[in-house]
C-alpha cells in the first residue's frame, strides 16, 4: 500500500505543471470534486452529504451563478472512496487530472483524507476537509483547509459537557473509551482520555477495535467488568449500532453513554438502537437546533427533510459549509485558477451570521497558517425521545430540553 502510494505521490508532482495550465479557459463551469464513501460500511453518510450539497448547489446556481465569473454553474464530481485510503487516493487522482477539478471537498474519515489530501497539495489544488483529525491540518500544507471543529475541540466540548451536565448528581469517578481504530479512533480517544483525566476521570481501559467489526462481545464484557461510571464510543454507524446492542443485552448500564459523534449522531443509529439510544450524549459540531436562532439554517434543513425524510446530519452540515466557503472565495478570486483559488480561501474572514458559509455557527470564520479555523466550535446533543436535542452549552441549549441523567431514565 505504502509502495502504491508513493508512486500515484510522485506522478502528481511531476503532473502538476502540466494540470495547472488548464484552468484560464475553463470557465463555461466550475467542477467541484467532492470525496465521499457512497459504497461500503459508511455509504449512509456519503448519501446524506451527496443530497445536502446537492440543496447547495441548487440555490448558487438558481441565484445566477459565480458572478464575479461571469455567471459560472457550479457541478458536483462525486469520488467514491469506499471508506478505503487507497481508493481515496486513487479518486482523489482520477477527480484532479481526468475530472479536472478546481476544488475538492472530502473524504469523511480522516484515515482517508490524510493520504488524500496530500495528493490534492501535490496538485496544488484547493481542499476544504471534513475529516477532524487535528493532523490533518498539521503537515506544513498550504492548499488544505477546515473551517469547523477539530479532534481537540469537539473532545473538550464533549468532556466539558459531562462534567458540566454531572455536576448536580455526584459527577464522575471511573470511565472507559471504546474506539475504532482507524485514524479517527486514535486520535480522538487520545484527546478524549487527556481531557477526562484532567477533569479527574481515571480511565480504565482504552480499547481500540477493528472498524466494522463483526463481533464485539469480548470488548463489551471486559468493559462491563470494569463497572465504570462511563463508557465513551467512538464509532461508526454499524460499530455504534452493535456495542449499544451489546451494551443492553450484557447489561453493561453507565451512569454516561456518550460518543464522540460519528454513527452515534446518524438518523439511523437512533432508530436502529430504539430504546437503547435514549439518553446517549454525543459531540457535534453542528445541530439542527442552531436553526432556531438562525432562521435560514431552518429551512435549509427542512427543505432537506422534505425532500430525503432525514434532517441533515453533522457531515453533512460541514461539507454544505466547505462548499460554501469555496464559493465566497471564488466570488473573491475572479478566476479559476486553483492557486488564486486557494490564496482566497487563505483570506477567508466572515463574520456575518447570516453568510451561508456559517451553516456550521462561529463567532469568525478564518484560518490560521495551518488551514485550521481557530474559533471553531463543538456542542453536545444528547437522544431524546428518538431526536437529538441539544443540551450544552447552555447558552446555545434548546430552552425545553431536561438533560437525561443518568443514562437509561426516561426523559
């Protein structure tokens, strides 16, 4: 794999000038590549992120275009990566030199968009990434950025809001983390383990499992063993789908059951775990709750209600914003060169709580010399009767919701 890699590496950087030379006459329309897994164990979230930005795309170009570019349409090129690195790397190829992609959108999990991404500055092409994992954005790259929450952020968020929300009943004494071990898994358990111990958690036991496990029983029962006050998931959609499962029929009953977002946060975990899913607390970097604030964000999310039955999901919330981050900076730039395309998402400051590209709240939206959004934020939503609710911080928590606690009471 590693082999694999280094050459599809190498033949982008000696490709690169020859690329870059294509852009000044294509401005009939502006191709957006976007990287998502449409096929495999994470197909649910690539379909959620295709029919959010799908509403994107439709309301830019009903308005009439990039003006700046004369009216330019903007077009999705979708690169199925199967939740697979070398096949996100080999998408991510395929969308530069045959798609001719001006931008990039992607690739959901980090594990795939380290590799990924790195093609695309190989290229010198512009990549707004979903992925969290802080590293992402760590590796001196000039042509990669991330307007929303990192690893760090969204575990402190999660682990403030624990504490915050425990606070009245006794707090917390013993928890464990069970964690894919994908890039994701890793990184934000360690940030998650950092943040407990410093809140006086003592940890237990930090278990990494295999993605898409078929079994997980023994970890489950080890942790039951344990009897720890809480257990933090960091899964997927079928992984969060069978530990919460397991959880029950093991009995393994938490004063916490929280998560730090992923396939906890997904319409289809919280029907699929049924009763098993209340009182679940997640991380997210986005909710549809912020809608009720902003009225805009409502019916952006209704309209995708309407239209596909779920409400948008946290990914989903953050690739609408890339997306739009791209198109503030292509009314900026004037052109479809990538590296002017790239120096205008670099001086991207948005304050303005009504600019699309603020779907995902922040008091600004700018990055620093990493390509990272210093004043990104994460909140905490936690499963209510079938919905998730947001319930922290209190400034943004909707004035209805009663925090569950502990985990198993009825709301």
């Amino acid at each position: 794999m590693r082999n694999r890699r280094s050459v599809l590496l190498s033949a982008a950087a000696l490709a690169g000038t020859a690329v870059a030379g294509r852009w000044a006459h294509a401005n009939e329309e502006i191709r957006v590549g976007v990287l998502s897994p449409m096929t495999g164990p994470a197909a649910r979230f690539g379909a959620i992120q295709q029919s959010t930005l799908a509403l994107a795309v439709e309301d830019v170009n009903g308005a009439g275009g990039i003006r700046s570019l004369g009216g330019a349409k903007l077009r999705l090129i979708f690169g199925d990566t199967r939740g697979e690195a070398d096949m996100g790397v080999t998408e991510t190829e395929r969308l530069i030199t045959r798609e001719r992609a001006h931008a990039l959108i992607g690739a959901f999990q980090s594990g795939v968009g380290l590799p990924s991404s790195a093609v695309a500055e190989r290229y010198e092409i512009p990549w707004l990434n979903f992925g969290t994992v802080d590293r992402i954005t760590q590796r001196g790259f000039r042509y990669i950025f991330r307007p929303h929450a990192n690893d760090t952020l969204k575990a402190r968020a999660l682990v403030e809001g624990i504490i915050n929300l425990g606070a009245a009943h006794g707090g917390l004494k013993t928890g464990v983390i069970l964690s894919e071990n994908t890039e994701w898994g890793k990184s934000v358990a360690d940030k998650q383990k950092t943040f407990l111990e410093q809140a006086r958690v003592e940890i237990k036991l930090v278990e990494h499992y295999p993605y898409a496990a078929p079994d997980l029983t023994s970890m489950v029962v080890k942790a039951r063993a344990l009897r720890p006050d809480l257990v933090l998931a960091n899964s997927y959609l079928g992984d969060a789908l069978l530990i919460t499962r397991l959880m029950g029929e093991y009995q393994l009953r938490p004063t916490v059951y929280a998560a730090g977002g992923g396939g906890h946060l997904q319409p289809d975990f919280v029907g699929g775990a049924g009763a098993l899913a209340e009182g679940v607390i997640c991380a997210t970097a986005w909710d549809p709750a912020v809608g009720r604030k902003v009225p805009w964000i409502k019916e952006v999310n209704d309209r995708h209600v309407a239209r596909n039955g779920v409400p948008i999901t946290e990914d989903a919330a953050c690739y609408y914003q890339c997306f739009q981050v791209l198109v503030d900076a292509l009314e900026r730039s004037k052109d479809l060169d990538p590296k002017k395309i790239r120096d205008a998402i670099a001086a991207t400051d948005i304050t303005d709580p009504n600019h699309k590209a603020m779907f995902v709240p922040c008091t600004r939206l700018s990055f620093d010399e990493t390509g990272q959004n210093p004043t990104a934020t994460a909140m905490v939503v936690q499963v209510q009767q079938g919905k998730l609710r947001l319930v922290h911080p209190a400034a943004a928590a909707e004035p209805d919701v009663t925090p569950i606690w502990p985990y198993g009471r009825k709301a």
